[in-house]
C-alpha cells in the first residue's frame, strides 16, 4: 500500500498495484491560487498514482481465469446414448437459464429503484442517494428532504432537519421515548439498531429546535414535529444507534512502520479483507452488516463482491484460514473516486450475514458534524501492512500512534506540493519512523474523543513508507459521513 512518490528525484521507487515503477514522474506544478488542488495530465500518469497498493503477496490475489480446452465434439457425443444425454442436458441448461431470466426480470419489474436509486413515495420517481437530504426537493411532494435526521458533535445530539428553514435543530427532549428513537436510528440506515436515548444541555449553540407535538396521534414521527423557540425540560435528546467506539484494551504502545503488536480486543473494528485466501486490504466495522475500505481497494477487477471475504476479531492471518470467513453481498465505491489522484477514496461492503458483536469484535463510530479535532489530533492507526518498505503482509496486526497534520503543512512544496485534497486527510511525522505502509489500505484511522473512538479516516495513499516529509495520506471519512448514512439507508 505504500508508495514512494515525491517531486525530488532520489526518493526510489513507489509500491502500486502492478509492480515497480521509477517515481520521478511528476511534472512543475502549473500556476493556480496557493493552496488550490489541479490535477496533473493524464500523460504523467503511471497505471495508478502513488498510494499504498493493496497488495504484497506471496500467492496470487486477482481472480484467475484459466479456459478450459474444448473438447473435440468427436469424443463427447459420439454414441446415440450420449447424443440424447447432450440433448438433455442442452435443455436442462437452457430451462435453467428461463428459470433465471424470468427471475432477475420479475425482480427488475418488483423493484422500481433497482439501481441503487430511492423511490420517491407513491409517485414511482427515483432519485440518487446523494440527493436526499441536500436542502432541495427533488421528489414532486418534497419526500426526500421530509424524513432528514443525523447526529451531531461528541454527545450524539439527535437534530432533523427543516425543509421550510432550511436549516438543522435539536430535538427537544420533551414527550420524546425509544420508539422515536428507534425510528430515526432506521432513517439513519441503522437497520434493527437502537443502543440509547437521553435528555442533555444542547452544545450546539442552537436557540430553537424541533418539538414533539404529543396529541398530535398515531402518525409519521416527521408529522409530529413542529418548529419551536422553547424547550420546557432544556434538554435535547442525545441518541445513540448502535453501541460504537468502545474496546476491552487498558494500554497502548507506541508494526504498521515503527508500531507494536496488537492485542485481542485493542481494535476490534479492524478488518482484515481476503481474495482467494490472500490478505489485501484492510476495513473497519460501523454496523453489524457494514464495512468501510478504501475505493483503490476495490478497482477493477476485484469490484465484484464475490471475490471478497471478510475476517474480524482474528489478530493473526494463518489463523484466517480456520476462521470463520464473513462473504460479501455488495461493494460500493463512492460515485466520484478518481483513481488518478485518489480523490475521494472511500468505499463501502455489505456483509452477506451479520456480524455477531463480542468483546473482540465491536464497530467504531462515524464522525458526527461537529466533532472538533486539534490541528495535531492523536490518533492511531492499525493493520497487517509490511513493517518496513517493500516488505510483506505481517502475520499480526499491528498498530501505531500518529498524529494529524494540517493540510497547508501537508501541501506545502517540500512535503505533496497541493496533492492534498478536502477529501484527504495527512496523519504521521514529517521526520518519517512511523507510518502505514502497503497492505495496510483501506484500514482505519482513528482517534478517541469524549471517550470514543471515532473514524476519521481511511489508509489511502502515500509516498514510501515512514519517510521523511512523506506522511500518510487517509480518505477523509468526515466529509463522506452523509454519504455513508445515504448508501446504508437505500441498501438496508
């Protein structure tokens, strides 16, 4: 996953998905504002640009199709027998083949969304994901702004937002019970999740919120709330959709580059992600069916879900091959990644069954809106990446202490030179000695705040590993939070 990419020459070669390439391919920045991101030509381009590549194998880990010869019609059906054993078998494979078919068309004619989209109430319209909730009506009865809840800040503040104002409140606690509660966890995408609900003083500065009109009867949640300037218990509600952030460690040391072996239970939202029983690329567990990774991860060819398994609370890797393997029903990469720059490199797995939590297996929370972070934030990163540059896969999981740093730091000339997009975040030591390296993609970065472990980031891209002025580079999972709530909430 590592790579060495810089604009000096010197620096030696970067890790990509196909092997070794000179890393001096970089032309002059071209004049633009400071600061300002503008993607190099196409021409400059190796097959991909430097990122920690997925995988350092010691078997094969893309799919291999190996044609079968055909076999001489001369030798099969030959005798009558045989003939009308062809025959039938001919039109077995044809029935079948109706039989699926008619299946996957009545399935097509059942859904009226079948591509990813929402349908828009009764009207039969379908929309994109990424249009609900974006302050501008899309259905023709406003249904896709009507039902817009998050969470909001440290505390988990429960705010919906007003379509007429186009604004988000607080929800005033009043009247307010778990049922409720457990209505707006299912339009956050939270399919059967309900962990808490609690009255606390409102943090977010907010001076009116959304209110609980109680006699209002047995209708839509939606339909009950009304905008209000008063909240007689002066508290809102704080909700909690699944039980997130939290591990069984009571330590931590300071391989990832320059980390410490984990232990069982430090980071049990860890993943490791399997092609034919070969480790390639890291994730981190949000719900029970949901698994975030990196969008590089998941390139063709290995988009399809099938060539995926999923391991989690297993710390060593020849442990995986007697675990139990998690199969993945769909991988979405988000709509607009640019496998050039590594813009936008998030992605998202949906897990055929559930996982079972345990002490060894738990979520970590989505950042909320409002989580502030320091400019040199702690945070930790962990994985079965290479422990030093070009090495291979680790056997254990490893994990390591890193801190943010800004991104005019990170896109200064001497370090990525404007490479450094909102969507990415810069996290390790400009003097090198610790850092992700390749097989640590599409890991997590996380960092603990009012007590929770919260993930801000996924293990994109960078250039080598743990060299000077060349920190890791993460998707930024703080600008892809609605994003994931949209995709869980139109594939629950």
């Amino acid at each position: 996953m590592a790579l060495n990419s810089g604009s000096s020459p010197g620096i030696g070669p970067y890790y990509e998905n196909h092997g070794y390439q000179p890393e001096n391919f970089y032309p002059p920045q071209p004049p633009g504002a400071p600061g300002s991101y503008a993607p190099y030509p196409a021409l400059y381009y190796p097959s991909a640009v430097p990122q920690y590549a997925p995988r350092v194998l010691t078997r094969v880990s893309t799919p291999v199709i190996s044609p079968r010869p055909k076999p001489s019609s001369g030798t099969v059906c030959s005798s009558r027998t045989k003939k009308a054993l062809c025959v039938t078998f001919a039109l077995a494979v044809i029935l079948a083949g109706a039989v699926v078919a008619a299946v996957l068309i009545w399935r097509f004619l059942e859904s009226k969304c079948p591509v990813a989209g929402i349908e828009c109430g009764s009207s039969g319209t379908c929309i994109s994901p990424s249009l609900w909730c974006d302050g501008i009506s899309h259905c023709p009865s406003g249904e896709d702004e009507d039902r817009c809840v998050r969470l909001y800040g440290p505390n988990f503040i429960l705010q919906v937002y007003s379509p007429q104002r186009k604004s988000w409140y607080p929800v005033c606690q009043d009247d307010w019970n778990d049922s409720y509660g457990r209505a707006a966890c299912r339009d956050m995408g939270y399919k059967n999740s309900f962990y808490s609900n609690q009255g606390i003083a409102d943090d977010s500065g907010a001076t009116s919120f959304m209110k609980l009109n109680a006699s209002a009867g047995n209708i839509d949640l939606y339909k009950k709330l009304y905008h209000s300037d008063a909240c007689s218990s002066k508290t809102v509600v704080a909700l909690r959709c699944i039980d997130c952030g939290v591990t069984t460690q009571t330590s931590r040391q300071s391989r990832i580059v320059g980390g410490a072996n984990a232990s069982p239970g430090d980071w049990p939202w860890q993943v490791s992600l399997h092609v034919q029983d070969v480790h390639v690329c890291g994730g981190s567990i949000i719900t029970p069916e949901w698994i975030v990774t990196a969008a590089h991860c998941v390139e063709e060819p290995l988009s399809n879900p099938r060539y995926w398994t999923a391991f989690a609370g297993i710390l060593q890797q020849s442990f995986m091959y007697y675990g139990k393997g998690y199969k993945i029903e769909k991988v979405i990469p988000y709509p607009s990644y640019d496998s050039k720059t590594k813009n936008n490199d998030i992605a998202l797995m949906k897990l055929q069954v559930p996982l079972t939590f345990n002490d060894k297996i738990r979520p970590v929370c989505l950042p909320n809106p409002g989580l502030m972070l320091e400019p040199m934030q702690p945070c930790w990163i962990s994985g079965w990446g290479a422990t030093y540059e070009k090495g291979k896969t680790s056997e254990v999981l490893n994990a390591a202490l890193v801190h943010l740093i800004e991104p005019w730091r990170c896109n200064s000339r001497s370090v990525y030179n404007n490479l450094i997009t909102p969507a990415m975040i810069c996290a390790g030591y400009l003097q090198g000695d610790v850092d992700s390296c390749q097989g640590d993609s599409g890991g997590p970065l996380v960092t603990l705040k009012s007590r929770v472990w919260w993930l801000i980031g996924d293990t994109s891209w960078g250039s080598g590993c743990a060299k000077p002025n060349r920190p890791g580079v993460y998707g930024n999972v703080t600008v892809f939070t609605d994003w994931i709530y949209q995709q869980m909430r139109a594939n629950s």
